[in-house]
C-alpha cells in the first residue's frame, strides 16, 4: 500500500536534507547576499523573456531531478533575478538588504505558521501586538488596535471598510444598497489604491472625488472643503478622507492638520496612507512632515519600504480602542476560534482580518529594530534625507540635470537633458523629445546591468527619473555613480 | 552632517554581516529544522502569555542591542515558537517542513522583489505563469489565467469581484448601488470567507444564500435549485455559486458536475473553493472527488496546504482568456506600468491584481515541484490517503474512539469516549459530557508538548477531534502514537 512505499527526493533521509539545505544556504550567501551588494556586480542581468524562459528550465515535469540539478536552478533563479539590495537599485520605494530583517525573514519562513492564534503563533501574536504598540506610540497614540496586512492597498481597503462599518454597521449584513450614496475625498496625488479599493469594496470609483494637488503635490484643503460641499449637493453622503503621507512620485506629504480640521468639522473618518512616509516618524529632525497625522482615525505605513523590513511588512493602525476591526471583520469560526480554550481567546486575533491564514510579518520587523534600535533607524532616516540633499545640490551643479521640484523628502524627481537638447528649451518638440530620453536611457541601463532608476510621466510633464534614497548603505560615491552614469549613458542622445 | 556619521550595528561591514548572518543560519538549523522536525523533541513549549513576554524580552527600545544578543533573541523566537514541521503537529491544513520548499522560500526572502513587473521580477513573471499554466492543466484548462494571492480567503473574494464585474461591467465605476440586488450560493460547510468577502465587497453577508449539506456535509444539489429559484422570486439576481472541495471541518467535496449542470442552467459563475482539497488533482487515484471541476469558471487552491509549499502559496485559477483579471482590477498606474518601456508590457502583470506590491509566493512551489516532480507529489498524496484510511481502521478498533462519519478524505473526525463515558451514550447529559472531554485533552497535550490536533463543535455535534494527514514525513508510528497519547491523556476522565 502507498503508506509504506519508499519516498522519492530527500523525503525520510532529514540528514541528506540538512545537507541540502546548508548547500543552499551557500549558494544565497555567495550568489544574493555577497555579490548581490557588491557594486563591482551588475544589479541585474538582463535576458529577452523567451532566452530567460530557457536559462531557467522553468517547466514543470513528472519526473523530480536530481538534488544537483536543483541547486543548479537556485543558483540560475539568484542569478537572473534582479538585485533589490544592490546599491545601485533606485528603481522602487525599497532597497537594500538589512541582515537583521532577512534573519527575522528567513526564522519566519523556518517556522512557517499562521498569525491567527494564540495556540499555533504565541510568539508572534504577541510580538505583533509589541510592534503595533511601538509604531501607534510614534503616530502619537498611547492605545489604539492594529494589524498586520499583505500590503499598503489592502490596508488602505481595510481603512475604507472600517470607516463604512463605523457609520453604517448595517452595511456588514445588508450592503450597500442599504446606504445613501457614498462619497471618498483622495487628492489626485494618491496612491491608485484608492481607486482600486473603491472597485473592489463596491462604492465604486465615481464614489472617489479627486481633490486638487499643488504644484509640490499637497492636497489644498480649500478644494477638499469644495468638493465636500458639492458631493452633499449631489446627494452624496461624504465619510471618508483619505490623505497621503509621502506621495508615490514626488513625495509629498499632505498637510494634515488643516485637513484633520475640515474632516472634524465636517465629522469624516481621516486615513493618512503613510505607506511610504510613515518611517519619517522616527526623526526628531523631519517628522514635522507628519504634524497632525495623530489626529487621524487611521493610518497605513509601510516598514518594508524606507525601513527595508522585507515585502511585506504593511500595518494598519488605528486610534479605535471599541475593538472595531474585530466587529467590522469578525464572523467567529467555530472552528479556529473556539471559545472553550484554556487560554484567553482575546489572544485569537485572526478574526481582526478578511483573510484566515495570514502570514508573519511583525518577526523582520521586530529582529530589525532590536538590533538597531530607535536610534539606528532614526539615523538611517535622516542619513537619507542629507543623501537626497546632496543629489539636490550636485544636479543643480551639474549642466544637463534639471530638478522637477524642490523635494521635501527622499523622492528626488529629476529630467536628464541630453547634450543635443540642451538650450533648446523653446523648441516646440522640446517635450516631447525630452520625454523620450529616460525610456531610452532605461533601456541602456538595464542591459549593461549598471544601475537601475525609475521614469514616468506625470501629469503634464513628460517622462522624468525619480530617484529614491533608502537603502541605508548607499554613499554619496554611489549619488555620483548615478549622476556620472547618466551622462555616460546619454551622451549620444 | 548626517551621511558622514558612522553607521550603528553591522551596517557598513558586509563581512561582519555575512558572519552574523551565518551564525542565525546555525541557529535556525539547529532548533528549527532539527529539533523541530524530531519526535523526541516537543511540538510546542508552552507558556502562558505574561510569562512568554518577559521570556522574549518583546519591548522595542532606543537603543540597539548586542549582535550576541540578537543571536539570542532568534533562539528564543524559535524555541517558543509552534513547530508547525513536526510530525507531531494534526492542529492546522497545513504540516511538515518541506527542505525544496523551504529553500525556495529562503531565496525569495533573500531577493526580496515585488511580483509587479518583468522589469524588476523577470524571473519570477515567468515562474508565475509557468506554474500557473501546470495547476490549471490538472484542472483541466488548455488556456486561462490566473494569479497568486495572498491566502484562499482572498482568492475566493478576486472570484466573486470578477464575477460580479463580468455581469456588470459598471459596477467597477458606479457601485454596488447601480446594481440589482446581488446573490450568491455556498452550502453551509463553505469556508467563512464567503461571508466575509460578501460583507468585505459590499455585496452584504444576507446576500449570501445558505445552501443544505448532506449528512457528510456535501452540497444539495436540489438545495441549491430551490434557493436560487427563492432568491429570485424574492427580487434578487442569482450571480454566483461558490461550491467546495474540501470543507475545512469534514474534508467534503461538493458534487460538482450537478453543481455545474444547475449553474449552466441558470446562467451563474461557478467558483470552486478547492483551497485544500484541489491539491488532489494531482493524484489519479483520487482525483475523482473533484470531477467536474474543469467547468467552473474560477478556482481558488492553497499549495500551502496538502502540497507543503509554505504559508502562503495560494492560487486564483480562471478559465477566462478574455483579460478579465487586468480588465477588472486594473488602473493602468503611469509610473509602475509605463507603456513606453522596452520590452513586452503584457509581461506586467501587477496590475491584475488589487494589491500593488505582492509577495513573490511561486517559487517555493515551483522548486518543490522540481524536486519532487509531479509523480513524488501525487505518491505523497496517496499516501496522506493510505494513512487517513490506516487511522479509520484503527479507531474502530479500539474501545473508546468513535468516527464523526467516515472520511472521502484525509479529516479524519472522531470523538475519543473517556472511560468515565463509555456505555453511556443514553445518558442525557452524555453529548454535553462528551464535549467538554476535547478542550481538556487539548490543554494537557499543549502543556506537555507531545502533540497538537484541532478540536471543534459542528452544527448539532459537540467537540470532536479533527486530525489531518498532511505531512509526508508522517507514519503508521505517528498514527498509533496520536490514538496511544489521548488514551494516556484522557484516562482519568
């Protein structure tokens, strides 16, 4: 019978697989941790995706292989794979590869559990609730709930989801075709979560009404309090304003006092999406960027982008002590969440979420701070702020770069003029062909593996660099790296 | 200024990094690969809540700590932690520690990418559709798509919000409210996540239209014909019927091509919730519990469960080869999804999804995959069979077990009778007597650390045992010593 037939691969030999696995280990020590921070390596090795596809092996047969043949492909799969951590990876709003955070990932992976029970998890659910307690004290409040989710998007939804159920507790059970006509403020600036999560929670995005930016990317709270006024016209019922901590291009941070007070007087939930600007909270010197946010009903920040915790490490923090997220989410399985336990079921606190199984995020995060402390990531933060400074002034030193804005956080937005562009600022096509340079310029960089930068267009303007400064081992050699590059790659052009 | 200053902890010494790093790797190792994969180690080292927070020394504090010191504390999250890999763990639809998968879970840690676009995850675009492509061959699908998701619970909601929006293309921008009222199908034993991604999406969870199970918990068919017809004489627009193949409780497979038969009929999505029990496609001997699958439109699948792949590896499978996915969620971002980019932009595939940065869950199923090919997965899953079949026989044997039903798959539910209890079946407080026996088993098992198996009441029945046969590595020794250990742990009851 099939329960006493000898199994295939490694399975019943836990010494072969020991072995195997320190063979692995070696192969990530050398091929992702080692040269994958070096910048004498390229920080990817660009290949069509049919000659990848080949590389790779990818297809997946009756046959196993053979363990050799297996460590082969991790060693393929490292190798083709684009280096995050690599010094010259500017192309996201993550970067670098933080040894305390990969160990808390790789512990996690290790124990492979869920985050919903105190019975399967007890380490983890009370380490969540530690981090949460840490970061709802630098959002300026000293109670408050949480939770981890896969992501900043989803953690906006939850906002949205919350702030309806806070209203509107009917909702849950009856929809929303037992609700007035919603309305959600987002400025054009947001991340396109917002929208998304409209789609995905039914209001539908028409329910999103676009408040106007300024020219740095802020929200103007006086159009905030004008589009509030014309959705109640329109028989609209306003509930909801989310704000943006550190915008996805520019890097903007919404002035959240001023909107707290609209939001106040007009009696709206206020979510600030910090995803990426959360982190700045931990400097003395820049916080300021966030005055007002502990004012917010909820917030969502980030720590796997400018604090480099890993994908993912998102939280949802809210000032909510009425156990909302358990009430909004909650549907009491009987199963998971017996109510018969030895211990406190308080401790259970999967049923917070819309998933079941959830996986653990807080470990990278907690391992990360314990090494470096308040302190050390504060550093890290302010470091990165001199280090976008400088990138500040060198562009303005140097012919041929030309700032889109003055940044007031790590997002330095940046055109690069090529040589036959230059003083042609009148030309009637000037945009147009200076629009066209990054895409090529992209493309150069990317196929010598020298660095990678991210491009977009941006509302009016053309394709611009947006360069981002987190990962914390970057020195002001590698800022000229990028300038120098640049030129190298685009003198032709 | 700030980007002078020296860096606290390892930053700026690679070498030192890699040591450290080294020294974790010994320690994972040691307590969570060996000894947590030994059954003469415990499977859980309990302790109550106060006492296991000063244990973890949990407080995040200013300063950073020693690297020793950080040593330390990975011991500590590791020794305390459920080991979820021991042969001793039944509590959860998930066991074992694969060494492939877990490899490839490492690796993924080690990059630390977005699964967003080819650009920055060219190897992992790839993978995705690769696997995707094999997982939906065992269902039965030339052509389709699909994406991974961060857990079953959403998968099964991506189903319903497609479903929805195939229908009513406008709900996307206009709500829920342009809408007619809305229905939607699952049987009693369905996953909590049906309501929960009813209430989540706006549809409401009254939307949600309880369908009759059988006795062994599969799905009416004539139930679910009367109730559509009832829904839709109460004004409401039957949609969607989400079956089940594999309930979470009694392991049951709803009969899907009657299921099929009555959703072609009526016009309805039919979304198969095979999160655990779709991993027996891949067995020719048993694959016959899911026939009928091949004519559904979604599939949600969990490799993280039966297949061992790792928390989370879960998968939204679609018939549709009409874009629907990117249709539904898309928000065509400008600066993640440029259209100007050098190379294929389908190959962006991020933004069929509602999430933006996603964690890349392909990969330790891939390798897994490669290592065991589909022949040594599918000899695992006879054998989980054979050894679920092995402990049926067992517990009619002895005195003092008593089946909930007899299983189609590997739940094997069952009452362990106590001494005290025995022959008193007639007795009127004998099935409220009986419950109480399973939370204390429960406690004494988790305070010694022999062995961890899930408990729950179920429609009219009190407590009883739910074991799963999920881990390979599992024998006929660990069969008999689960039977053995709640006779000695409940002998005096």
């Amino acid at each position: 019978m099939a329960d006493s037939e000898p199994l295939p691969s490694l399975d019943g030999d836990p010494k072969a697989a020991e072995a195997w696995l320190r063979d692995v280990f070696e192969i990530i020590m050398d091929e992702a941790i080692h040269k994958g921070t070096r910048t004498s390596e390229k920080v990817c090795e660009w290949k069509e995706p049919e000659e990848l596809k080949q590389l790779l092996s990818l297809e997946l047969q009756t046959h196993g292989e053979a363990q050799k043949q297996i460590l082969e492909h991790c060693r393929a799969v490292i190798h083709y794979s684009v280096k995050t951590g690599h010094p010259r990876f500017f192309n996201q709003l993550f970067s670098g590869l933080d040894p305390h955070a990969l160990a808390g990932r790789i512990i996690t992976e290790s124990l492979n559990t869920s985050q919903y029970t105190y019975e399967i998890a007890p380490v983890f659910v009370l380490m969540e609730e530690e981090v949460l307690k840490k970061l709802r004290a630098l959002v300026g409040w000293s109670s408050g709930d949480g939770v981890f989710c896969p992501g900043g998007s989803i953690s906006n939804m939850y906002a949205m989801n919350l702030a309806r159920y806070q209203r509107y507790p009917d909702c849950k059970q009856k929809g929303l075709r037992a609700l007035p006509p919603l309305a959600i403020f987002a400025s054009k600036e947001c991340h396109y979560s917002v929208n998304k999560g409209a789609a995905f929670l039914g209001f539908g995005t028409d329910s999103v009404r676009v408040v106007e930016s300024d020219e740095r990317g802020k929200m103007i709270p006086g159009d905030l309090e004008r589009q509030i006024k014309l959705a109640e016209a329109e028989g609209a019922v306003p509930f909801l304003v989310s704000a943006t901590s550190g915008t996805t291009v520019l890097g903007a941070f919404d002035p959240l006092n001023i909107i707290a007070d609209v939001c106040q007087r007009h009696g709206l939930w206020l979510h600030v999406d910090a995803a990426w600007g959360g982190s700045v909270l931990l400097s003395q010197t820049h916080r300021h960027l966030l005055d007002g946010i502990q004012r917010a009903n909820s917030v969502a920040w980030n720590p796997h982008k400018l604090l480099g915790a890993g994908l993912q490490c998102s939280v949802l923090l809210l000032q909510d002590t009425s156990n909302l997220l358990k009430r909004c989410h909650g549907s009491q399985a009987s199963y998971l969440f017996q109510q018969d336990k030895f211990y406190d079921v308080a401790l259970d606190t999967g049923d917070k979420v819309v998933q079941c199984g959830r996986h653990v995020d807080c470990l990278k995060l907690w391992l990360l701070w314990k090494a470096q402390g308040g302190q050390g990531l504060e550093r890290r933060i302010d470091r990165a702020f001199a280090l976008a400074q400088y990138l500040v002034e060198e562009i303005k030193k140097r012919k041929g770069f030309e700032l889109v804005i003055e940044p007031e956080f790590v997002n330095v937005c940046f055109w690069f003029v090529p040589p036959s562009l230059r003083g042609k600022q009148e030309s009637p096509d000037y945009s147009q062909r200076l629009s066209q340079v990054a895409p090529v310029l992209k493309e150069r960089m990317v196929k010598k593996g020298s660095m990678m930068i991210g491009y977009q267009p941006h509302g009016t303007r053309g394709n611009f660099f947006r360069m981002i400064v987190a990962n914390p081992m970057l020195t002001r050699a590698d800022i000229d790296f990028l300038l120098d590059e640049l030129e190298r790659l685009g003198q032709d052009l």
